[in-house]
C-alpha cells in the first residue's frame, strides 16, 4: 500500500501513513495531538524526482522553499 504522508497543522508534527489508496484523501490526525493533519504529496505522486527520496515541490521544476531546481540544497 502506498505510504502518505501528512503534516499536522497545529504542532508541525509530520508522520507517516500506510492506508489503501482508496482512503488517500480521508483526514488524518496528529499522532501527537489528534488534530487534524494536511496531506503532504510524497515522492510517488510528484512529478520530476531526482530519485534523492526529497519530496520535491508540484509548482513546477523549482523548490518552493529555495528556488533551485533540485531539493537538494535546502530541508523542503
Ligand atoms: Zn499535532
């Protein structure tokens, strides 16, 4: 099964689900403080990856957080 990946919205916690692909887009809560957590779009669904495992930004061929065109160089 895929793994998605959600980041909570209250305590940044991020963490890691395994779920079937057909409960992708049901909510997920914050292991830390059972509110709600956003889904982060992980490598297998993001369209040019270096296969470095980075999740890479879906804005196009530049990271969001440092403008380069690999993740390489920053935490994104
Ligand atoms: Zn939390």
């Amino acid at each position: 099964m895929p793994i998605y990946e959600y980041v909570c919205t209250d305590c940044d916690n991020k963490f890691e689900l395994i779920r079937p692909m057909s409960q992708f887009s049901e909510a997920a809560s914050c292991p830390n403080c059972q509110k709600p957590a956003e889904r982060i779009l992980s490598r297998f669904a993001c369209f040019t990856t270096d296969d470095s495992g980075m999740p890479m930004s879906l804005a196009g061929n530049s990271c969001d957080s440092c403008g380069a065109s690999d993740c390489s160089s920053c935490n994104m």
